[in-house]
C-alpha cells in the first residue's frame, strides 16, 4: 500500500507520564514518529499532542487503534485528509560576516522572516510556515552560513469541527 | 475522619469486595503488612512475587474477577513482572500493589528502588504512582475499573511507603472516576450483513476464543451454534467457551488443532470469528489461512481488527451484546439455515473426523501422557479445573482433556510462561475450596515455581500436581527432532529432583506412576487427598504433540506422526 506523511492530532489527559506511554506503545509496536508536538490546551488539565509519521493508510489506522487503547488518551483523529491548517517553526542562528551581511538582510526582507536577535557576530531569524516553506528557507539560508537551527514539530488545527 | 493510606488501603479493597490478596512483604510495604497484620483480611504468603501474580491470576480467571496481589518495592516489584505480561498477553484483570521507596527518595537510586511503572509500562493495561495521599482513594478505585472494563486488563499501583504513611478524610461514596466501559453500539446494518453471508454460506463456521469467556458470552455462542447448526472451533484460550462433548465442536484449530479442524478452517466459506485475535500459532502463514471464507470478526479491541488477518466485516463490541443482537435479529427475521446443504457440510467434516481422529499410539509398557489425561477426565468426569503450565503438557490437555464448561481451562495462552500453573492453580483452589483443581505440569515447568508448593502445604491448599514427567523440555526437543536433526540442545532435564521426595520435603503428599496399570490407581489415590499432592507420572520420554503444523505453513498441511490408531 501506498506510504505517505500523516498527521495525527490526540488530545491526552495531562498526566506526569502520558508523553512516555504514547511514545513507549509507538515505538513497542515498531512506528516512527518523525515530528512531534505538545502542549495544554485551554483546559489545563487536557493536552494536545500533534504528529507525524509516515505509512500506509491501514498501518495509521493500526497506530490510531493503538493510541485509543491508552487509558488517558481521549480522542485521536488522523487529519492528512481534514481540511485544516498546519504549521512550523524554525529558530536559525546565522554567523555574521562582512560578506554575507548584504545577503541575509534581502533574504530576511524578501521571505518577511522576522529577525529576533541580530548581534554583531550573529543573527537569529524566526521563520514560520507549512513544512514545504521551512524546507524553502534553510536551503535558502544554508549557503549563507546556517551555525544551529531548532525546528518544531508539526502544528495543526482543523478549520472546523 | 482521618485514616492513614494503610487504612484507607484495606477500606477501599473491601469496596472492590477483593476477598484474598496473594503476597510476599518487605521493607516498603511493612506498614501495608502491619495493617493487615491488625485486620481480618485474607492474605496468602507465596514464596516468590511471580507466584503471588500468577495466583492472582488464576483466581481472576476462573471466577471472572480481579485478582490482587501486593508485593514490595524494587526486586518484589520486578520479580511481578512475568506474571504481569502473562495476564496482559490474555487480558486477565488484575489490580498489582507494589510498595515504592518514599517520594521524596524517587529518582535516587535509594535502596530497593525502581522504577516499575516505567517497566510495566508496555505489559500493563494501566498504571499509577500515586504521588499523594489525596489520589490514594480515587487511583485505587479507578485501577479496579479500568482493569475489568472494556478488554480487561493488569493495573499496576505503586505505593510510596510516606504516601501510605500520610493521612486524610476518607469517604467511599465521594470517590469519583472517570469511566472506561467500552461503549456497544448495536449495528443492525451489520446484523443484516451477517444474515446475508449466512444464507450465502454453504460451509459456515465459528472460532470462537478468550473473548467469549472474558465476556461471558458461552451461552450466547453455544445457543447460536446449536440453534443454526454451525459447527464451532476454538482457539486455546477459547476452550470451554462451547461445550467439549458437543457433536458440532471439532475440537483446537492451529499449529496443535484436529486435523477436522485445521480442515474446516480451510475450507469454510464463512467464518464467524469472536473474541479471537488470530493469533500467528492459530493462522499458521497468513495468506493461506481462511482461503476460501468470507469472515466476520466480532471483538471489543478495535485494535485487533484487521492486525492479523484482514476480515470482511468487523464488529466491535462486547462478544455477549453483540452475540445477543445477532441471536435476536437472526430469530426476528426468520433465518433457518438450509438443512440438506448443513448436512452436507456436517458430513464432510465427519468424514475428516473419520479419516484422522484425535488419537495417539497406546502402549502398554509405557506410559502415554495423553491417556494420564484421559483417565484424569474419565476420573473427574470433566469437572475440574484445569492449570497447566506451558509446553508438551499444555497442548494435550488442549487436545485431551474435553473442556464442557467456561473459566475451567486456565492457562498462559498468548505469553507461554513456564511456571504458571501451579500458583495459578494455588489461586484457583483458594477461590473454590470445594472444587477438583488440577495443575497439568512438565517436569521443566514445574521447577521454574516448584517453591509455592510451601505456599499449598502452609494453608492446606488442596491442588494436585498430576507431573508428565518425560524427562525432557519436551516441546522444545520435538522442535529440536523435526526441525534440528534430533540436536537435543540443552533440553535433557534428566539431572532432576526426586519429586515425590522434593513433594514429602514441602510437606505435599508425593505419588509414582511408572506403569501404564498404575495410572488410575494413583489418580484416584491423589483426586481423592484432601490435601496437595504431586503426582510423579514417569511418561514416554519422547512423544510428540500431534497434529502438528510445521511454522511457515498452512494450517492445513499438518504432520500426523505415526499412527497406530486406539484399538
């Protein structure tokens, strides 16, 4: 069957080891998480883990039956084929050089990336976007002379319930 | 009122109406111990954690209810882990109680501590490290439900020894949790699909499996087969879910099922497969299994749907409900089954019944450990409960000992841990005094937990060890003559205790079979002691378990052995 990327959002009772049970049964059974995201939601006793991973449809139904067998897992919903939006998020340290100065300045100006700190040895640019624009701007950045980059896990909110 | 966690401990066991806890103390549990200590509470001292669960256990599954066990922190803790992935491979339901270092000590390596539920994580249901005083009620409540609900389950808790110390108001009735009941949603649509596929069907059957007695559907399925004339297969776990002397039951399917059974499997063209999870030693290769069926599978884990074996119709619920909904709608809307074109099924099946019953080659010099559990059958007349402990031993009391009724055959299914049925069967004897309780052992298995026969001498627990006593891992030594050239590696338990004098030493009666004459005589002898025994069953050291499917093959080439048929 046909392998691809889906996204699968679960909301989870925030307790102290839920995280390492959602891992532990993934990982047990033999899926790859590729990216992951955590957070409470606007109930502080509810979270909502976002992730990723990549298969055949009948492998991600296996995963989401797994996921519902936890205990503190209350919902889990695949939502590759929900309308809904996705995003992530990339810190980028760049080295600062007299050379490169003119370049990371039109960049930055071009793609409306945000700069957030700008020092005279380095910069750190903040760049949002779906996973195909991240891709665009650390292949953009990466001859410019990327030190350290940090990258979320995917986000995603469907645009109704 | 104020109650210290000790307290608050035993009030809440007594909520969940646990009657026994099997046990081992030590340093972080002494005050759970003193509590008990100053209560009546029913306690069973075993003499290794691992038999304290697997007694456990065999209560659960032979009453349907959750067995409790309460061990200590660290080593006490990890020594319950076999017994825990035993329970969880065959969803038994089981509350755990294991002592913890204080919290303020977690994550320091203190003495005797380690991180169990971390450990237990992945062979557990749930579990809990109940943090403070205030969750203790609640946690230990919860642990209960969530391990009878929905697909039962062991439930670990961890108890840290300052949390059990700590105090606070306890009231039973304000205790609230969240609820975990599988939710059925009746399907008439798919009733209506399952009518259909039976009047399409020519060659129907049932497999029917551990589902249906953790369900408490055996009546349910028993009424359908019976009703519609369907013949009915099981899985090991299954066994006693219809009755064993029932003309439509054929008996296991899979790597040790009947011949008539592996044959009907693969030539049925429905199978109507509940509280099963086709299990690789039950489907034998994947593609050849089931080739010509239509299949309808009927479990309460969603999960299980579509692993193993792709079906054409899931049900998802609880076996009786749904069994209940198929039995009304079927009757509502008329169905009769076509009654020359079932003969003509029922006649094919005889005729494999015919060609290759379940047998094995009698001896008359030699003891046959398949008619020691014949005569045991015929001694009883079936009505014992069964443990067995896993390997040779387990696969003829599957084939041999015809089991009538549900939670009669308790054994490790989908784990296969050696050392099970003697605390299992400690477990179940405790839960039904009255009863015959029978542990079928291996000469290998029994000394994996041969300790707890101190635990069946200390309290006079009547089970019986009837030991085939072939001198080998005897199912690993098949494998090693089929598949390994006879390379008997490791397998000759010859070195081994004089077991009727290791019995004596325990303060359990001990009895030898070395004759075929001798084998009733010293059933009857043992049945009737109102006290353990083991009986030393001296059997042919090199038979074989047969039918056998070779691993990598359909279920229905099967190796029949030599066949010199019962006279």
């Amino acid at each position: 069957m046909e392998k691809k990327d889906h996204i699968i959002s679960i909301l989870v009772y925030n307790k102290p080891d839920v995280l390492a049970r959602i891992a532990g049964t993934l990982g047990g059974k033999g899926y790859n998480i590729d990216s992951l995201c955590v957070n409470t939601t606007t109930q502080k006793d509810i979270s909502k883990i976002v992730m990723t991973t990549c298969g055949s449809q009948a492998t991600v139904t296996r995963i989401e039956n797994q996921l519902q067998r936890l205990v503190d897992v209350i919902s889990v919903e695949d939502l590759t084929n929900v309308e809904s939006i996705h995003r992530e998020m990339v810190l980028v340290r760049l080295n600062r050089t007299p050379a490169n100065t003119e370049a990371v300045k039109k960049a930055v100006d071009d793609n409306r990336w945000k700069v957030i700190v700008s020092g005279d040895a380095f910069v750190i640019i903040e760049i949002t976007g779906d996973k195909t624009q991240i891709d665009f701007a650390l292949a953009r950045l990466e001859p410019l002379g990327v030190a350290d980059i940090t990258r979320t896990g995917l986000v995603a909110l469907k645009l109704e319930d | 009122m104020k109650l210290k966690g000790t307290e608050i401990l035993l009030k809440a066991l007594e909520e969940e109406k646990v009657d026994i806890l099997f046990g081992y103390p030590g340093g972080a549990v002494l005050d759970i111990y003193d509590q008990i200590y100053k209560s009546n509470f029913r306690h069973v001292l075993v003499r290794h954690e691992q038999g304290a669960v697997h007694a456990a256990d065999g209560y659960a599954r032979a009453t349907g209810r959750v067995g409790v066990c309460l061990v200590t922190s660290g080593p006490g803790a990890t020594n319950t882990v076999t017994g825990i992935a035993t329970a969880n491979m065959d969803s038994i339901p089981l509350v755990v109680f294991t002592g913890q270092v204080p919290t303020g000590l977690i994550g320091n390596d203190a003495f005797q501590e380690c991180d169990i539920t971390g450990i237990t994580r992945p062979c557990t249901k749930h579990n809990f490290l109940v943090r403070n005083i205030e969750e203790l009620a609640m946690t230990i409540k919860e642990a209960f439900h969530i391990a009878r609900s929905g697909r039962p389950g062991p439930v670990l808790v961890d108890l840290p020894k300052n949390v059990m110390a700590a105090q606070t108001d306890y009231d039973p009735a304000a205790v609230r949790i969240r609820n975990h009941e599988a939710v059925y949603k009746p399907a008439p649509k798919k009733m209506a699909n399952v009518l259909e596929m039976l009047e399409r069907a020519q060659k129907p059957l049932i497999m029917t499996g551990g589902g249906v007695i953790l369900g408490r559907a055996a009546e349910e399925l028993t009424r359908l087969a019976r009703r519609y004339r369907i013949p009915v297969t099981g899985t090991l776990m299954g066994l006693g879910s219809f009755p064993g002397s029932d003309p439509l039951w054929l008996g296991m399917l899979g790597m040790h099922g009947t011949y008539y059974a592996n044959m009907a499997v693969s030539t049925c063209d429905l199978l109507l497969a509940v509280g099963v999870r086709f299990d690789d030693r039950v489907t034998g290769t994947i593609e050849t299994f089931a080739p010509n069926a239509k299949i309808v599978h009927i479990d309460i884990d969603p999960s299980s749907i579509n692993r193993n074996v792709t079906v054409d119709l899931p049900i998802i619920g609880d076996t009786k409900a749904a069994l209940t909904d198929l039995l009304r709608f079927l009757d509502d809307h008329h169905y009769e089954p076509d009654g020359a074109g079932r003969q003509a099924w029922l006649s094919e099946i005889a005729e494999w019944r015919e060609k290759v019953p379940l047998t094995y080659c009698r001896n008359s010099e030699v003891i046959k450990p398949q008619f020691v559990i014949q005569t045991l059958h015929r001694l009883t007349g079936g009505d014992a409960l069964i443990t067995t402990e896993v390997g040779q031993n387990q696969m003829w009391t599957a084939q041999f000992f015809g089991f009538d009724r549900p939670n009669s055959l308790i054994t490790s299914g989908g784990l296969g841990t050696m050392g099970f049925g003697l605390p299992a069967a400690i477990g179940v004897k405790c839960a039904f005094p009255d009863r015959q309780v029978v542990d079928i052992a291996g000469d290998g298995s029994i000394q994996m937990n041969i300790q707890e026969l101190a635990t069946a001498a200390q309290y006079n627990i009547a089970v019986k060890v009837v030991l085939l006593n072939n001198g080998y891992l005897g199912m690993v030594r098949q494998w090693q003559e089929l598949f390994y050239e006879k390379r008997y590696s490791f397998t000759d338990m010859t070195y081994a205790p004089d077991f009727v004098k290791l019995a004596e030493a325990f303060g359990v009666a001990g009895l030898r079979a070395t004759k075929p004459g001798e084998v009733e005589s010293v059933l009857q002898q043992g049945l009737a002691m109102d006290r353990p025994v083991l009986m030393d069953f001296r059997v042919s050291r090199e038979e074989c378990v047969y039918p056998m499917v070779h691993p990598g093959e359909s279920i229905s080439q099967m190796a029949l052995g030599t066949r010199e048929m019962i006279n």
